[in-house]
C-alpha cells in the first residue's frame, strides 16, 4: 500500500533519466518524451547549459532570506521584463501560487471583488483559483468557493458587454492549455481589450503554460492585440526547478509593498540560477524564430492525418492540440507503449508539448508514431 494520498492518476511508468527529447523508466525501455513535465522541460531534460549553472550554485549557496539583496533575482526580472510595458516582478515556487499573488495584487489595486474569467479556463487548484477556473469538474465537493468570480464564454462577443466599472480584471489563457488547446480570436481580443480599457479594467493573462517561449515569442500575448497589467508564468521558467513569477507594471509597486506579500522559497538562488540560464538559452529571436518553425511543420505534417481519428490539429508554436473523434485515453496507452508520451487535453483532445530544442528527426520520429496509431485505430 502506498503511503501516499491518490490524488494523481497514474501511469505505472516511473522515469529515472533523461536526456534532450528522451526519457528511460526503470525497465529500460526509452520514450520520445512530448509531454516535458507538461510544458515544464522547455530546454530538454538536463540540458548541459542549465545543468552547468546549477551545479556552480550548488557549490555556493542554495538558500538566502529574501530579507537580503538578491542580485540573481535582478537579472531575472530584466530578462522577463526587458523590451516590455511590464516593469516589476514578484517570484514565487509555482504557477498557482503566482495566480494567489495576481489576485491579491488586483484585489488590493483596484479596491474591487468582480473578477471575470472564462468558461473551459485553468487557474490551478488553490481554493481561490479553483474558483477562478472555469471547470466545474476541479470544484466538486469542496463546497462554497470564493465569491465574485464570474464565468463568461470563451471567444464571444456578447460576453464581453459582462465587464462594466463593476469589474476588477480580466482574467484569461491566450491559449486555453488544459481546457482543449483553444485559441482565442485576435478580433475577439481586440475587442476585450477596448471594453476593458472603456472601464479601466485590469488585464491578467495567465502564461503559466504558454509563456517562456512555447508559442514562439517569450509570451503568448505578444502574438496579440493585448496590453495586460498582469501576467503570471512558472512552468517553463526554471527547465524543471521549482519556480513561478507575477509580471506587472510600474502602478503595481505603489500597491504591493512591504509586508503586502511574501514567499519564503520564492526566488531562491538555485531556482533563480536555473531560470537566469533557462532564458538565455530560449529568447534569443533566432530561437524563437525556429519554434515558430517547428511548431509549423509540426501541425502541417499532423494535419495530413485528418481523417483518421484526427478531427483537427490546432495550436501556436510547440504548443499543439489534436482533436480526436474518440475519448484519447486509450491512445495515450497506446502510444506510451511503442514509445511517445503525450498528454490529454480534455477528454478527446492530445497535447503535444515537446523540448523547444527538439529537432526535425525527432518531430518526424513523433509524428510516424502518432500516425501508426491513428491507423491502427481505424483499422479496428
């Protein structure tokens, strides 16, 4: 019996190295890993660069109050924040807890409670974000749920007459992540964003998923109309260490001020030593130039498959969602077993969400795996 709680359904495959693109369990058997801690390993696993950087520290110092000047922590918020209206940030160990923050943060800014998000959303799974999450399947049995969180429909117009001078912030994905992988409309952001602005309502974008990199640019908003007061990222910031971060603007630190807010491993100098090298690898313009490409190549070699059990590939970057005509469980078993992990998005939705160092062969080696299965499937 295990003595842990079981709040995770498991595969029974337990990874114990790996390198680049692949991962080995302890049988031995090597799998082509597009899942990546799910968007977390966005250098690989172990890339030497990080690794190299980390171990430097390990030799120094692992943990230090942020009582005291943290010079690593500056050179992380200036990559975050270089070239942007965005100015200031706060770290944190994860991205629920960078959420906590933003909502703190816009409670106490605007002096407001309404805050709108979107149906299909995902915020995490503190109680607060719960609530914030547009999922009611996250929320059941754990009773009443933070009040003054509104769900409105994703990509709809009519929806966005919701926000009036009663509203706090809006709250959005660029790209909903686990909610299926959905894409919102740039005509439609456009139009969030003037309603907003009509109001002098904030803009919180979660880039938890979606930002370091995965869509092509260091953040998903930066391929939109959008201006937002607020991001929060973590995943991908670290290549595996724990860390998380709220991003805003110069207003902001006039509202969170000593004593409004705290962390006690937040930006910690291994984790802020992993993110300083993680950036340097991932936002130089020529490396986000081939995630573009790739994720291009990616979709228009998966998009030849519709008409298997594909209905439709979709995404930005490496950051892909394949939308199936059948429930994907049994085809993530099956595609573990010859050697890919993938991860769902939803019940009939794959993501994909590989190295963004992953190279053509291994895109090519996915895609051969992805389609032998889908064959196998309609053969049945």
């Amino acid at each position: 019996m295990s003595a842990l709680l079981p709040t995770y359904q498991r595969h029974d495959i337990e990874l114990v190295e790996g390198t680049g693109s692949f991962v080995t369990d302890t049988k031995g058997q090597r799998y082509l890993d597009f899942m990546m801690g799910i968007a977390v390993c966005n250098t690989g696993h172990r890339h030497p660069y990080v690794q190299h950087a980390v171990e430097e520290q390990l030799q120094k110092l692992w943990h230090t109050s942020n009582l005291f000047i943290s010079s690593k922590q500056e050179r992380v918020a200036e990559l975050l924040t270089k070239g942007s209206h965005l100015s200031h940030v706060f770290f944190c160990n994860s991205g629920a807890e960078a959420n906590e923050g933003a909502f703190k943060l816009i409670r106490k800014w605007t002096q407001k409670t309404e805050i709108l998000t979107f149906s299909q959303s995902f915020h995490g799974r503190t109680f607060a974000m719960m609530a914030a999450t547009g999922q009611d399947k996250i929320k059941a049995g754990f009773g009443e749920m933070v009040p003054d969180f509104k769900h409105l429909m994703f990509n709809d117009f009519k929806s966005l007459e919701r926000i009036t001078e009663q509203t706090a912030a809006v709250w959005l994905e660029v790209i909903q992540g686990e909610g299926g992988v959905i894409l919102a409309d740039n005509d439609w952001l456009q139009a969030l964003m003037a309603q907003a602005k009509k109001y002098d309502v904030k803009i919180v974008i979660d880039e938890v998923q979606t930002g370091i990199g995965r869509t092509g640019s260091r953040y998903a908003f930066e391929q939109t109309p959008l201006q937002p007061d607020i991001i929060t990222v973590a995943k991908g910031l670290a290549s595996g260490f724990p860390v998380g971060a709220i991003i805003t603007t110069p207003v902001a630190a006039t509202v969170f001020t000593p004593g409004t807010h705290g962390s006690t491993f937040g930006g910690n100098p291994l984790a802020m030593t992993a993110a300083e090298a993680t950036l340097e690898l991932l936002l130089p313009d020529e490396q986000m130039q081939q995630v573009q490409q790739k994720g291009m190549y990616l979709m228009e070699q998966l998009s030849e498959l519709k008409g298997t059990m594909i209905r439709e590939v979709r995404g930005r970057g490496l950051m892909v969602g394949i939308e199936c005509r059948q429930a994907v469980a049994p085809l993530i078993q099956a595609l573990q077993q010859i050697g890919l992990l993938v991860v769902s998005a939803g019940p009939n939705v794959l993501r994909l969400l590989p190295s963004l160092f992953v190279t053509e062969s291994e895109l090519d080696l996915a895609i051969e795996k992805i389609k032998s299965v889908c064959q196998q499937e309609v053969m049945m």
